[in-house]
C-alpha cells in the first residue's frame, strides 16, 4: 500500500507564487476589451475630470467600485501605469485567492494557478471577487464573525452578485442565532454610505448605470433568447475557460461526487446554494454569457475536485504532473489567445492622428478604441451611454443613430445590428481607410 505523501503548505505555496509570476508575465501583453473601459475611467481621474468615461458625461459604468478604487489609489503611487497596475491587482488578487484555496484543500490552489482562464480576465474585477468570496465563507467557516459584515460589504462592492453569499451566510448565521458584534457592522456601514452618497455626488443616481446596460442586454434577446443567454458557450468563450471541451464534463463529475463527501457538509451548505443562487440570477435575468461570470464556479469546482485526490504517493505525483503540464498548456493558450485585438488597437491610434479632439466615434465595442484613442466615445450597446442600454433592451437598434456620431467603426462583412442603420445611410460614406475586418464610416464631408 503506498504510504501517505505529505508536502508541507510552504511548499505549496511557493509553487504556486512562482506559476502565477510565470503566467501572468506571459499574459502581460493581453488587455479585456472591458477591462480597458475601467483604465479609460482611471486615466480621466488621475487627469483631473473625474471618475468619468468621456469626459464631462457623469456616467457610471463601473461595475466593481472597489476595484476602481483600488486602480486608482495604486496608479497614483505608480505615475499612472494604469495597465500595470491592473496586472499587479489582478495577479496579486489570483495568488492570494489560490494560496487561500490551497490552505482549503491541497493541490487546489496549485491547479487554479495554472489553469489560463483566470490570466484572461485580469483586468477586471474578477480575481478580487473570488478572493473576497473565499475569504467570506473561510471566515465564517472559523467563527469570527466581526470580519463578516465588513467583508461582505467588500464582496458586494467588488461585484453585486456577491449579494448572494451575503445571503448565504445570512441565512445560516439566522438559523444558528449567532450573530457579529454590532460594533463590526461600523465599518461596512460607513463604506456602503460613502459608495452611496459618493455615487449621487458626482452622477446624480445610487447605483451605476452598467446594472441597467447589463439587464437590459438580457432582456434583448440578442446574445440569446430567454433562458438560453448565460448558459451558450461558444469556442470563444470554452477555450478560456476549459482549454478543451472534455476538461468540463470531467471536473464536474469530480464535483458532483465531492459533494457528497461528509467532510464537506460546512461548506456545502454554503457554497452549493450561493453558487445555486448565483447561477439562478444569471439565467433568471438572461444575463450574456461573458466568460469571466463562470469564475465563481470553476474556482469552486478545483477545490471540490481537488478534494477527491487520494493522499497517497502515487495519486498526488500524479496531480503535481497533471499541474506541470496544465502550467504548459496554459502557458501556450495564453501566447496564442492573449493578445489585444490589434484592428482596434490600429484604428484607435489613427483616430487620435486623423480626427479633430471634438470628433465624436460611435462603436459597440467600447474598451480598446476608448483607451486608444482620446475622442468622445458613443457605446451603441449602452454600457457607457445609458440611453442607448434602453434601446437595446427593446431590441432597437436604430434609435442610437440620433446620437450623430461623426465617425462609426462598422464590421461590413458581419455588421452587428447596431452598424447597419449606419451603413444604410447616405449621409455616410466609408473612409478610405480600414484595419483588418474593421472599418469605419464617417459623415459625408467630415474631416
């Protein structure tokens, strides 16, 4: 019988700090498209017009304040290198969530740490909501309940989902009378009061407009009719998250069996109805199945699968290779798949040299050509111009057009709804210019 192999937590952690060095300076050339609508905010605040998109518009599109707020802070310490500071957050954010996930279940964190589908969000929030859900429920699995509210809270502001935790934990703690100090509830009061009055201060609502953008996505159709939008998977988005479509079907059998091991009731019985809950919301409001919202249940998933790694000599060598190679595969995904999309890219920096500082460019995809080129920037979708997230949510696709842009970036051979009333119309002429499948249009006479 092979005796039982034992590698000190240390170890472990050592191992997946450098994985996540290794990765994530592989990954240091890829930008989210979304991610890259927040460095536009950031730039706007360090430059004195305030947390704004398009400057002198009071719009708010972030979802995560708290990560705005932590990418602000951060790039004033670093002069401004926004887009580094988005690396060291989202990096830091996925070691302390994997070291966290390991000192749950070991191998755990090591196999989060290597897989290429969290690499691919950073830049976004993403990696600080599953660190502060981890942290969640470790706190509240180690009894000390003073941490909770305050954490919560952090939860919450990372991204509102995590109101689904909060209701978790609520729930358990109602059924065990056991209850924070009132003194803990202070300082999570204090924050959701100063995100509150900070949010009407300087746009006039409570909450950000990308909640109404994101609802009203689902409520299109267009990214998938009802409830099909959250759960359509296309190669653009598995291959981030699995690498291979066989990776799926196997980790989840591995999770279903974990469930139902014992030595997992404590954490059952919150991790299975928040991610019950969780997915309930997103199916419920049809919400587009933009890959980085799986986050909470693949992280979830390693550690249950993880779980089920017998402690003997043979089953976890086999895991450590098992994780070599992955950091392998992930390393390739990664040089493959992550890079900015250079039409973009290429057609922002000619705008900034070939349009006047007034010029006003209408696109659906906001983030690249926004960080790009410094122009008055129309989101045909909604996100960063809310009147048109109303439009979309009634499936009209024309009404943006009102908005008189003086250029329109347009995809002819695949146009998006949105590009077509655009392209229809004489007033407009398509320039002589064009980046790959990108095009753009502009006003007859414009220059």
């Amino acid at each position: 019988m092979n005796s039982e192999l034992r590698i000190d937590y240390r170890l472990r952690a050592i191992a997946i700090c450098l994985i996540v060095i290794i990765l994530a300076y592989v990954d240091r050339f890829f930008h989210l498209d979304d991610a890259l609508i927040y460095a536009r905010y950031i730039s706007n605040a360090r430059h004195g017009h305030g947390l704004v998109y398009n400057v002198g518009e009071p719009v708010n599109a972030l979802t995560s304040i708290l990560d705005a707020w932590l990418l602000l802070g951060l790039s004033w310490v670093l002069h401004g290198k926004v887009l580094l500071v988005q690396e060291i957050i989202g990096a830091s954010c996925l070691m302390a969530s994997a070291l966290v996930a390991e000192s749950i279940v070991p191998l755990a964190g090591i196999f989060i740490a290597a897989s290429s589908y969290y690499y691919f969000c950073i830049g976004m929030e993403t990696c600080l909501f599953i660190l502060l859900l981890v942290l969640s429920l470790k706190v509240y699995l180690a009894g000390k309940l003073d941490w909770l509210p305050l954490l919560c809270m952090m939860t919450m502001l990372a991204r509102f989902e995590g109101g689904a935790i909060v209701a978790v934990i609520g729930w358990r703690l109602w059924q065990q009378k056991r209850f924070p100090r009132l003194i803990a509830y202070l300082p999570a009061v204090l924050l959701i009061v100063f995100y509150l009055s900070s949010n009407l201060h300087n746009y006039g609502v409570l909450l950000p407009h990308s909640a109404t953008a994101k609802f009203g996505q689902g409520m299109s159709g267009f990214w998938g009719r009802w409830p099909f939008a959250f759960t359509y998977i296309d190669n653009h988005v598995w291959l981030p998250i699995f690498g291979s479509r066989i990776v799926a079907p196997v980790l989840f059998c591995l999770v279903w069996f974990a469930t139902k091991d014992k030595r997992l009731g404590a954490t059952n019985k919150i991790v299975i109805p928040f991610l019950l809950f969780l997915g309930s919301f997103y199916i419920l409001f049809n919400i587009p199945s933009y890959y980085w919202y799986y986050a909470p249940f693949l992280y979830f998933s390693y550690i249950y699968a993880a779980h089920l790694i017998p402690p003997t000599k043979a089953a976890r060598l086999v895991a450590l290779v098992m994780a070599v190679c992955l950091v392998e595969v992930s390393a390739t995904t990664i040089k493959n798949m992550g890079v900015e999309d250079v039409d973009y890219v290429d057609l922002a920096v000619w705008l900034s040299h070939n349009t006047g500082k007034n010029a006003k460019i209408a696109t659906t995809e906001t983030g690249t050509i926004g960080w790009y080129c410094d122009r008055n920037i129309i989101d045909m979708v909604g996100l960063t111009t809310p009147k048109n997230a109303t439009y979309t949510a009634h499936r009209d696709f024309s009404s943006w057009f009102a908005e008189n842009p003086d250029f329109v970036v347009v995809h002819p051979a695949n146009p998006f709804p949105w590009e077509k009333v655009a392209l229809a119309s004489p007033s407009y002429e398509l320039a002589p210019i064009h980046f790959g499948k990108v095009y753009l249009l502009r006003k007859k006479h414009a220059s």
